[in-house]
C-alpha cells in the first residue's frame, strides 16, 4: 500500500498529496497545448480552429471515462482508508470490467458517428473535412486514455500521486517531440498531429498499468476470496454513474457553447481555441487540488475522522481562494502575450477576441477554484448527486445565458464568455448555503449511512 491521507499534519499531508497531482495534470494538457501552438504556427489559423472545436470533443468523451475513473477511485479510497483489502480488490475488479466494457463501446460509436458528430458541431464547410482527418486518427486513443485514468485514480486512492506525474511526464515529452517531427519534419498536417497524441496517450496508459499490475500484484491476482460480485459492480456503478453524469454535463455544456462559438466564424472560432487551452491552464491548478481535496476526505470519511475532515476543508477554502486570485492577476496582465503564444502576432484579430475572453472569464477564478471543492467534497462524502446539482447550475445557466446574451447586439460574443462566471457564483452560492445548513449532522449522517451501505452488500456473485 502507499501513503495514509488519515495521518499527519493535515495542511502538509494534503499538499504533500495535491502537487504531483498538480503537476500532472498540467503536464497531460501540454497534448492539447502541443497540438494547438505547433498547429496554430504551423498549419495555419483554419487548422488551429479545427483542433480547438475537436479539443472540446475530445474534452467531453474523456469526461465519461474521468468520471467513471473519478467515481472508482472515491470507492477505493474509502476502502483503503476502512482497511478493507477485499473490498478494495473486489472493487478493482468490478471497476476495471465495467469501465473498460463502456471505454470500448464509446470507441465504436465515435467511430460510427464521426460525420453526425461534425454535423452537430456546426463546423464550417471549408473546415469539415480537416476535422475528419483529424478526428479518425484521435478516435483511436481512447483505451489509451481509459488505461491512464483507470490506474492514476487507483494508484492515488491508494495515496500515491507521484508515479502518475512521472508516466504524464514521460508522454508529455514524447508528445511535444513526436509534434514537431510529424508536423514540421515529415509534413503530415493535422493527422500527424493527432498521431503524437495518441501515440503518446498509449505510452501513458500501458506503462502505468503495467507499473500498477508489478507494484501491487496482491491487488490484481485472484484468489478464493476474491470474485466478480453484482453487489461490487452495483456500489461502483452507484459512485460511477453520477460522477460520470457530473463530468459529462460539464463537457457537454462545453460542447453546447463550442457550437455557439462556432457560429461566429473562424476568427471567433480560433481565439476561443487558443483561449480556452490558457484558460485550462490556468484554473486546472485548482481543478486538480479539489480532486485531491476529495480522496483526502474519502480516506478520513472511511476512517470515520470528523474532526480531521473539517479541518481539511477550512485549509482547502483558504490555500483554493490565495491561489486563485495569483492566478487570476497574472491571466489579466500576460492575456495578450500568453495568446500570441499560440497565433501569428499579424492575426490581430483572433488575438484580441481571445484576450477579452481571457481577462473577463479570468477574473473569477477563485469560483472556480471553490465549485472543483464543493464537487469533492460532495463526491468524498457520497453525496455524487449533490456534485451533478451544482454541475447542472453552473453549466445549465452558462449555457442559458450564453445563447440568450450572444443574441442581444450590445453583448455579442462577449455575452458568450460573461455566461461562465455567472454559472460559477450561483452554483457556488447554492453549494455553500446546502454545506452550512447541513454542516452539523452532515459528516455523521453520511458516515452511519456509509456503514449501513457496507453492511448491505450482499455476498452475490456474477
């Protein structure tokens, strides 16, 4: 087993835990980042916005599979922190079947819908058959990409979020070399771009299993005790299903406005390409930290320690506010050069239309930073559904209001990138009110309920 979130000082226990969270993930956006600024540079401001509306595609599938992930390692986590080892392995189990059979039923369909797929997206006609090159290669990284996710939230559940930033490393690095050899070596436009990418994806996701499988046979290997259970596969599918619906609501309220941008043409289309990847950035510091926020919380909710859990929230609020404000003043400063990063500087149009995007949306991210919190910390607790109520707030109202703004002539594009912030406070507001009602029986309730849970897992095979 690796390291106990149940024990220690809690500031340094969480932070010690949070950073190579961090670190990776701000490593895995580097794929993206890559194939946006070499592309961008490269191949021009059509192919840049092509890649942009295919990020927020690619953004919403991985969501499923995160979240599904996401939802496993809060199981796991639990266990580890209950010390139940066969639980722990059964979960493993259950969780990996289930996954993988849904991780493949989503390559299919992609596949077989690419075209509705671009239909939906409302990609111009000029730009369609770009994005199909580029889409057909992409499709076939999503078992890598279900690997990686799979093991990371196992092997963090576990206390461990050093070994997945190294694997991250690794094929972040290869990513970015492999970029500049298709593309500017070998001249394979768009699909060599998308090549790099899941070359890379499979390097992470087979290396870390495979790290996980030799690391912790014990785990993995089965023995007498150990069976596929319906009961498992019903507890993982209970934390799954809503953390999967929570990311998936995410993205695909994302995805609603990437069609919304996208019918304000290619310039529109390549700033909020190049804005939107500074702007994941940017907040997915704080992103990353509400995740290890949660496992912090599972494990001490397993453990049965109120008094540790509430003062890991009062640390989180504070260190998720500081960060965010640091983050928000340096986005409004560098928005300008932090665009022309990723477009040629005489494209002065899309670099302004994403500068506005950037220093309306990046003042606020201290909202953000406190909504990834609350969703942790619902999802910690085995309250997922109160997680997938805020997501539907924040994300319903953005879209809400970025169709009803853009459409008013004095917000235009801009009432598109003032929806976000709004979402944010009221999902916030709502998120806080229901915690501070409840903040008195909240932790003990759902620490009975969570034992009752354990004790109606009836002993069925499958």
């Amino acid at each position: 087993m690796q390291n106990e979130l149940t024990q220690g000082p809690v500031m340094k226990t969480m932070l010690r835990f949070a950073i190579p969270m961090i670190l990776g993930n701000l490593l895995q956006q580097c794929y993206n980042i890559a194939d946006t600024l070499i592309v961008g540079r490269f191949l021009g401001a059509d192919a840049l916005a092509a890649v942009g509306s295919s990020f927020s595609l690619m953004t919403f599938l991985t969501s499923i599979l995160l979240g599904l992930a996401m939802g496993s390692g809060t199981v796991f986590s639990i266990r580890f922190g209950q010390k139940d080892t066969l639980g722990l392995k059964e979960g493993i189990l259950a969780s990996f079947i289930l996954i993988g059979a849904i991780a493949i039923v989503l390559n299919i369909a992609v596949f077989v819908g690419i075209d509705w797929i671009i239909w939906a997206l409302r990609i111009p006609s000029h730009l369609a058959a770009m994005m199909k090159e580029y889409l057909i290669v992409i499709f076939t990284g999503i078992i890598g990409v279900f690997l990686y996710n799979f093991f990371a939230y196992l092997l963090r559940s576990l206390g461990n979020s050093t070994v997945p930033l190294l694997f991250l490393a690794i094929s972040a690095a290869l990513n970015i070399a492999l970029d500049l050899w298709f593309v500017t070596g070998l001249n394979l436009g768009m699909a060599g771009a998308a090549q790099a990418t899941v070359i890379a994806q499979y390097v992470s996701g087979i290396g870390i299993a495979v790290y996980a499988w030799r690391k912790f046979p014990h785990l993995f290997h089965k023995d007498k005790e150990v069976r596929l259970r319906l009961s498992r596969i019903k507890e993982i599918a209970s934390f799954s299903a809503l953390t999967c619906l929570q990311q998936s609501i995410m993205n695909l309220g994302i995805l609603a406005v990437q069609g919304l941008v996208n019918s304000f043409g290619a310039t529109v289309m390549a700033a909020f390409a190049a804005a939107v990847k500074i702007d994941a950035f940017a907040y997915l510091p704080v992103q990353d930290f509400g995740n290890a926020f949660s496992i912090f919380i599972a494990q001490n909710f397993g453990a049965g320690k109120v008094d540790r859990i509430r003062k890991g929230i009062r640390i989180a609020v504070l260190t998720s506010i500081l960060f965010s404000l640091f983050v928000s003043v340096c986005v409004f400063i560098f928005a300008e050069p932090l665009m022309a990063l990723f477009i040629d500087a005489g494209e002065t149009a899309v670099i302004m239309e994403g500068v506005q995007y950037l220093r309306i949306e990046g003042s606020f991210y201290c909202l953000i930073g406190g909504l990834f919190l609350l969703y942790g910390l619902y999802r910690a607790l085995a309250r997922p559904g109160m997680s997938v109520v805020l997501t539907i707030v924040s994300l319903g109202m953005r879209v809400a209001l970025a169709y009803t703004l853009a459409a008013i002539p004095m917000f235009g594009v801009a009432g598109i990138w003032w929806s976000v912030p709004i979402g944010w406070f009221l999902a916030d507001t709502l998120g806080a009110v229901y915690y501070f009602i409840n903040r008195k029986n909240l932790l003990p309730r759902c620490i009975r309920e969570q034992k009752k849970m354990d004790e109606s897992l009836v002993d069925t095979s499958c």
